[in-house]
C-alpha cells in the first residue's frame, strides 16, 4: 500500500529478491481483496491516517482485519493499528487493536529516535515472527502501548523502555522494525508473511 | 540493553564507481558499487553509506542509477549523500532507494533545508553531514567536500542543524580521512554527549582499534569506514569479533 514518505522501494526490492510478486495501490477495493497486504510507513501518525481515511483505505483496512484476512503493517504501519498516539492529538487510527502509541520513555541521555539494531525477543512461536530472538533495524520515537499484553507478539528494549516489537491480531501482524532493512532474517519474515498459510 | 553500536562501510562514488583516496584526494579504482555492497552486507555490515565524491549538478542522474542498484542488492539500510542540494533531491534519492540522505554544503548554505525535509520525509531520513578541520585548536565546519572552510565552530552548527530536524549526524575529521592514523575521538565524544540523535564517526580508521576507540572513548553510535575494507586488510566480520570481544555490543 502506497502511504507516502515510506521508502517503499526497499519493500519492493525485497520481494522481488524473494521472487513474490507485489505492486503498489492506493485502492480500497485492491486492499479488500488482495491475498496479502502490506501497510508500510514512515512519517507523521496523524498524515498518514488522514490520507488513508480520505482515500477509503482505513474502512478497507478495518475490514480486512474484522475479516480475519492478512495484513503485515511495517513501523507506523504498526502504530497505526492502534486506537490513537500521542505524537498527533485527535487523529484516529485503524483501532483494530485497543490501546494507544506514545513517545519512547527512555533513561536520561539515551538518543530518540531508536535508530539502529536491536534484539526482537518473540513471546511465542508465531507463524511470522518464528519462535527465536533475532536481531531487526528499528527507526522510531513512539511505542505502541497495547492494553492488552495478549497482543503483544514479541519485545524489545531500548534504553530502559520495553515496548512492543510485534504485534498480533488473528491474522494481522505488525512489526514496529524494518524487515525489509534487518538482512537474512527480516527476508526470512517476509517471506513467511508471503508464502505462508492464510 | 543499550543499543548495539553499527558498522557502516562506505562506498564513494564517482561516475558509477568506487573510488578512495587521502584527504579527498588521489582517486583510485575500487570496483562496482552493488557488487561492493552486497559483499560488505553478507560480512555482517549493518548499513551502507554511498557518497557521491564528484557531487557536480548533473550528476544526480549517474548517483540515483548507482543507488537503484545498490538498493536491489542489499536488505540493510542504505545512506546516501553528497552533492545533495534540494528537497527534490532527497526525493528523487528516496524514491530510487535511499533510506536516509545526508546533506552537506546545501544545508550550511541554507539550514532551513533542513526543516523541510524533516516536515517532508520525517527526521530518520535526514542525516547532517560534517566535514569538520581543526584550525588553531578549534573544529571548524568546512564546506564542498573540505574544499572552502568556514569559521563556524562544527558543534555550535550540528546543535544548530539538530534543533531544525536532522535526526543523525555524520561527522567526518578530514583532517584523518583516508589516512588510517585513527579517527578524531575529542570532537566525536564533545558532540555525541551534547546531541541527542546518533553520531557515525568517520574519517581516519587504520584498523579495528580506531574502530574500538572512537565506539568507547569517543562515543560514536556507530563507525564508517572505507580504505581498510576496500583494500581487504580487515573484513566487517573480522572487525565485529574484535569488537565483541573487547566488550562493545555488535550485531554477530
């Protein structure tokens, strides 16, 4: 899905490396009906959320995620499946999954945004994210926060703040980390997304 | 934990190949950039920076077809700069498949670039780039590839940079670039302590000590380096291990 900012080209690079076909679309009735959707996203919560509501693509989301149908969200992707964040007051996301996103609370003197490589510890074995800790390439000063630890996929901690590196719902799966930016196992993750079981 | 701290092979660029010299100076041949890349990413090398060393105008075309090829064969994060002059730049970079862009010259000239582009692309996909000299014991911010200095004080001008919207900072000594007798660690640690956003060092590394130093006493987030990878002296791989075990957290 096209949300603009997001460097959607190294998605794209990454699957055809992977040999799975995908293309870009702005379309709700695209996104309602493709076997697989991907949500990426860099840049400001509360743009993005008004360009997918203007465009029909949140109502298609919502859809696909009541339908139980799979969806991958990438960083905000991620972010935006939650009910609201901090970074953009009054703005509303997908709220497929209760809770709300807010800024990185981490120990005086360590750097936001989270840029860089860290650990990615699953809290089970997930048909995505697999069962063993993996290291992923992270960028981003806000956290989601579900209300409900039972969502939480797998964690990460950076400087003192542990927050959510995946989230599940059925069968939608967000990572607040760039898979396809995290080498050999952010290719693995995606081809399971791609190729896996519905 | 704290974040583990990155190395970052650079590949400068001039019409479509890797060149390196001492100081910006005596280019030589260093092979293709995506070959170069993809070799550096399968030893463990947790991003790519390509600059363009020639940065002319017209050269954006030749810089947006390297960085098309070079996106394709890595899955690791790409940074891309030099000669990068406006906001139409960065774009056309992002869209070609640049992670992040780092600016140089353009953003001295005019620092509101830099608030553009965070507004535009969001502040992970601007890095400021530093060519600092020290001139009479102060480090100063020089522009064009090193080539006219100014006499802004570097820290008092990234502080400034970072408060507009540069979400990284690339500082480069080119005072050691290329010379491998280690990098720049006093000014890297005064500005990583006084900035909130990554430092990458560069400039100067001769060996996986420098790369040790300027990550410990120096306080860089992550390191760049070029001559010691080109020239086969040291792979990434060789380098993480020295790093691990000398107690520096690396991705392995």
């Amino acid at each position: 899905m096209a949300t603009g900012h997001a460097n959607v080209r190294s998605l794209l690079n990454a699957f055809e490396r992977l040999g799975v076909d995908a293309g870009l679309t702005a379309d709700p009735e695209t996104v309602r009906r493709a076997g697989r959707v991907v949500l990426p996203g860099v840049g400001a919560f509360g743009a993005v959320a008004a360009r997918l509501e203007q465009g029909g693509l949140m109502q298609a989301l919502r859809e696909r995620v009541a339908a139980g149908r799979p969806l991958l969200g990438i960083c905000l992707g991620l972010q935006l499946l939650l009910e609201a964040s901090e970074e953009s007051p009054g703005a509303r996301g997908l709220g497929a999954v209760s809770g709300t996103v807010t800024r990185l609370a981490v120990q005086a003197g360590a750097k936001v945004p989270h840029m860089g490589w860290n650990l990615v510890e699953p809290v089970g074995a997930d048909p995505v994210l697999g069962a063993k800790p993996f290291h992923a390439y992270f960028v981003h000063s806000y956290a989601a926060r579900p209300a409900a630890s039972g969502d939480v996929a797998a964690w990460c901690d950076y400087a003192g703040d542990r927050f959510p590196a995946a989230i599940r719902r059925g069968a939608a799966v967000a990572v607040q980390f760039h898979p396809e930016r995290s080498g050999p196992a952010g290719l693995a993750l995606l081809e399971r997304f791609a190729k896996g079981s519905p | 934990m704290s974040l583990i701290r990155r190395i970052i092979p650079c590949l400068d660029v001039q019409s479509g190949r890797v060149v390196k010299g001492v100081r910006f100076q005596d280019l030589q041949d260093k092979g293709d950039p995506a070959a170069l890349a993809a070799a550096y990413e399968a030893q463990g090398a947790d991003e790519i920076a390509v600059l363009d060393v020639a940065a002319t105008p017209t050269g954006l075309q030749t810089q947006r077809t390297v960085v098309e090829a070079v996106g394709r064969a890595l899955s690791i994060p790409l940074m891309v700069g030099g000669g990068v002059r406006t906001l139409a730049d960065m774009g056309a970079l992002l869209e070609s498949g640049a992670d992040k862009v780092a600016v140089n010259t353009a953003a001295v000239l005019r620092p509101s670039l830099l608030a553009e582009a965070e507004k535009a692309f969001g502040r992970q996909f601007v890095v400021l780039s530093v060519d600092a000299l020290r001139r009479d014991g102060a480090w100063v911010v020089t522009t064009r590839g090193g080539r006219d200095a100014t006499s802004r004080p570097a820290l008092d001008w990234i502080r400034e940079a970072v408060d507009l919207g540069a979400g990284e900072v690339l500082l480069n000594a080119i005072d050691a670039d290329g010379t491998g007798g280690g990098y720049a660690c006093d000014i890297t640690a005064s500005i990583s302590e006084a900035v909130g956003v990554p430092v990458i060092a560069s400039g100067g590394a001769g060996g996986p000590e420098d790369i040790l130093k300027v990550l410990t006493a120096g306080k860089a987030d992550a390191a760049l380096a070029a001559s010691i990878f080109h020239d086969g002296r040291w792979t990434v791989g060789a380098v993480k291990r020295y790093l691990s075990e000398q107690g520096v957290s690396v991705r392995c």
